[in-house]
C-alpha cells in the first residue's frame, strides 16, 4: 500500500472514531472523575496552582492543557471533552504507527481494537491517563517510524511531557524507550536524553511554586491513600477478569516476538518496536493492577490488546515465512473478531455497540442537562438531575462572589468520594479546602487541616448516598468526627434535594 493510501486510511480510521464518538458531548460524566478534569483547569485558570492550592495525586500537565484549552475556547465542559476527544485520537494514530511495521492491514486492526476500547457513552473527559498514552505512546511511534536526530529529539521530548501528566507511568515510558537506545548510536542516545529533560523541565517550576512543605505533605498523602484504593484483582469469569487475561497475555507476546526478532539480528527494527511496546505494557502493570477496575483496565488493555493482531501476524509469518498479505490480513481480522466476540465483550464490544446506537438512533442514550452561570453538566437520571439543579439554586440565591463552598459525603469522617462536578457548576464560589477530590485516609485523618477549612466555609452541598462509597479496603476506617461537630455547631441546613443536603453558615 502507497504512502498516500496508508495516510488516507489513518485519516479514516481517525474520523470514524470521531463520528462514533460524538454522542459522548452530550452523555452523562462520572461526578467525580470528570469534575476534576473540569474543576481543576478552571482552578489555574483563576490563579491557583496544582499541589500547592489543592490536591492532586497527578501532575499538572493535563490540567495545564485544559486549562489553555479554556482560555483560547472558553471554560465549557465541550472544550473539556474535545481535549480528551484529540487525546483519544493522538493514542488510535499512535497505535496505527507502531502496528504499521507489520502492514496496513494489520495496521488498521490494532487502530479498531483500540478505537473500540476508547469508545463508552461517558468516556471522553480529558483525563492525565489518557493525556500521558497520548504523549507516551506517540514518543514510541515517533521512533518506530523514524530514525532521524530530530526524530529522537521530538519522541524524548514527547516521552518527557507524558511524565507531566502522570509520574507514576516513569517506569513503563523508560523501560520501552531502552530498546531505541540500545539500538542507535551515541548521538541518538544523546538527542533522546536532551528531548526528555527538555519534555520534564516545567518540573523545576512547578515544583518551585508548589514548595517543600506541600511536597512533603502530597507525599505523606500518598503513603495513606493508597492503601483505601487497592482493589482485589477480579475472577477471571467476569469481563474486568478477561480483560486482565488480555493483558497479560498482549504484553507477554510482544516481549516474546520482539525477544525471538533481536535474537536473530540485533538490529530487527519490528524486534525493536515489539519490544519497546511489550516493556511499555509491562512498566503498566502496577498501575494496572494496583486497582483493577474499568478505569484502570481500559487504559492498560489499549496497547496490549490492540497489538494482538499485529503480534499473530508476526508470529503467523514465523510459522510460516512465505504467509502471503492475505493470509496476514485473514489472521489480524479474525484475531479482531476473536477479541470482540469473546474478549471482555461487554468492555469492548459493548461500548462500541452503546457509542453506535447513540449515533444511529440520537436519545437511545439520554442525558439530562443541569446549566447555571455557563457551566453545564449532564446525569444519567431526571430525578438526580432536578436534584442538583435545585440545589445549585438553593446557593446562587444567598452566595456572593467570592464565598467558598465544600462538597463532599453526609459524614465527613469518610472522604472517599466528592461531587466535585459541583464546583464546577459554581463558579463564583471558591472551593473552601485544598481537598477538592476526596480520598479515603487524606482529609480524613489527624492533622490533615480539614477540620478548620470546613468551619471557614461559607456553604456546604453534603450528599447522603455518598455515606455508603465503601470498598473493601483501608476506605472502611473512619476519620475523626470534629468535622460532623463543626456541621451541626456552625452550619444551618437551607434546603434537602434528593440525597444532597444544601447548608450556610448560621448567622
């Protein structure tokens, strides 16, 4: 296939994802979740800083973006999910990159497994996963396609910037870029160190701006927290199960085809790129499995799954080294149905089915749309919907400018989950505590501060059904109960809408 042809395929493959997923601006968000992914650009946009102003267990170059984003395009949650929707695609090219060694064909069917797990009615939030894949996997495509100086610049440089977003993907974005540098020359391996430090250097600022004391803080932060989000891995039965079954089984053929490829000639540039992508699914696995939810597995199967067909057709033309284009093409196609069919199918083959009939039949999926001062957020029921809408002007009508806001649980000797998206939907309140998001073991502990900013705060939005956001790990240990004290002390309760009680402070 010509140049222009596997571009003009590429471009295709790019648009479809886009059409398919364009249901997803107007389908409803996870509270939490995407109302960080909303709240905090909005937060820089108004001149805090992240780590320093409030809490995030990420770095701050997603939130860098969005908050650009919103600059030059407004603070809308379109803009918000267009961003995901360019990191989205940025991940489908750089997976048709890599996969594009082993032909077109096997090309495109990597660029549709991977469509199809980035696909779901309520995935297009503009999280730092899918900003640091977009940046990761494309400083790996950059490589694959590439052997030039400034090629090893730009993917050091890219490598650089998805450690920006998540710093915890530091193993697996060094351990796929060895294989690039053991096989270029001393001026390559040099160029890619420049390009990474260059891609890691707003660190130095950041870090500068947030302080020791904060630093410390996030990481004694960290140390608590982690032990209230470990999940169990799943029973292998269950779609999640499957899934991990996909992922291991992915990043296992691809160390094993490009170990076999080296080992016959060091200088195999598919060996190379198979091993590369393998030791990258690898350097995953913890964060993987450290919470094996959709969340986590999703975002850890796109490569390992979407190579799949690629690593058949390598493994077909070893078995049999006259495999003609057909052949290959038939193994990439049914190794694609294979996943789809049997693969985790309702993580895979129902999401894209979801995305489909919102597109084909608009209103299969609805959503129901709270607006107040610009600002719009979408539910999956009507009843949640009036809820939050009613309670948001329950505030607007005694707020000023300026005063501060807290949302969390009814009881707030647990912080495992937040309505964060509430923030966003007020915008002229400012949130009362660094704890913006919740987690469980942070607010909730002794010494966190907590305490004091809630007695600050001018207003409180608590939601009752947040009381049993339990999991079973650390989450289920409570917190000290000075903050249920300063509620009922200092706060009156203005209004109930559906689980969320609406309170200012008394006069």
């Amino acid at each position: 296939m010509t140049r222009t042809l596997t571009r003009a395929l590429a471009a295709g493959l790019v648009l479809a994802f886009a059409l398919l997923a364009s249901s997803s601006f107007e389908a409803a968000g996870p509270g939490m979740e995407e109302g960080i992914a909303l709240t905090y650009p909005l937060r820089i946009v108004e001149g805090d800083w992240p780590h320093r102003d409030f809490e995030t267990f990420y770095g701050p170059g997603d939130y860098w973006i969005v908050a650009g984003a919103f600059e030059v395009f407004g603070s809308s949650l379109v803009t918000e999910r267009a961003v995901g929707l360019v990191f989205r695609g940025a991940i489908l090219l750089a997976v048709f990159a890599l996969a594009l060694g082993w032909g077109a064909f096997g090309a495109a069917a990597a660029a549709i497994v991977a469509g199809m797990l980035m696909l779901g009615p309520s995935d297009l939030g503009a999280y730092p996963v899918f900003c640091s894949l977009a940046f990761g996997l494309g400083a790996l495509a950059v490589l694959a396609r590439s052997r030039s100086g400034r090629a090893h610049l730009l993917s050091g440089f890219l490598a650089g910037l998805a450690l920006l977003s998540r710093f915890d993907f530091a193993p697996a974005m060094v351990l796929a870029l060895l294989p690039f540098l053991h096989a270029g020359d001393g001026a390559a391996r040099k160029r890619l160190g420049v390009g990474f430090a260059a891609g890691l250097s707003p660190y130095v600022l950041h870090l500068l701006v947030v302080g020791p004391d904060k630093v410390e803080k996030l990481v004694d932060d960290f140390r608590a927290f982690v032990p209230g989000r470990r999940l169990p891995l799943p029973p292998l039965s269950t779609d999640r199960g499957q899934l991990v079954v996909i992922i291991c089984l992915g990043t296992a053929l691809l160390l094993l085809v490009g170990v076999r490829a080296l080992m016959r000639d060091r200088r195999d540039r598919l060996g190379t790129v198979a091993l590369a992508s393998g030791l990258f699914c690898a350097g995953l696995l913890p964060y993987v499995f450290s919470r094996p939810d959709e969340s986590h597995l999703v975002p850890g199967a796109i490569l390992p799954a979407s190579m799949l067909p690629v690593v058949v057709v390598a493994l077909l033309r070893e078995l049999r080294p006259g495999a003609s284009t057909r052949a290959a093409a038939v193994a990439a196609a049914v190794t694609v149905l294979a996943i789809t069919l049997f693969g985790a199918p309702e993580l895979v083959r129902g999401r894209a089915e979801s995305q489909l009939r919102a597109v084909v039949g608009p209103g299969w999926s609805a959503a129901y749309a709270v607006e107040n001062r610009g600002h719009t957020f979408y539910f999956r029921s009507e009843a949640e919907a009036d809820a939050v809408r009613a309670a948001v002007a329950d505030v607007e009508r005694r707020a000023s400018s300026g005063d501060s806001i807290f949302v969390g649980a009814n009881d707030l000797r647990r912080t495992n989950y937040g309505d964060t998206y509430l923030y966003y939907l007020l915008p002229r309140l400012k949130p009362a505590s660094y704890f913006v998001e919740l987690n469980p073991q942070t607010a909730n502990r002794a010494g966190s501060g907590f305490s004091g900013e809630i007695a600050r705060a001018d207003f409180l939005i608590l939601n009752r059904r947040l009381d049993f956001f339990v999991e079973d790990n650390a989450s289920k240990k409570l917190g000290p109960a000075r903050p249920n004290e300063i509620v009922r002390e200092r706060f009156c309760r203005i209004s109930r809408r559906g689980d969320l009680d609406v309170y200012r402070r008394c006069r």
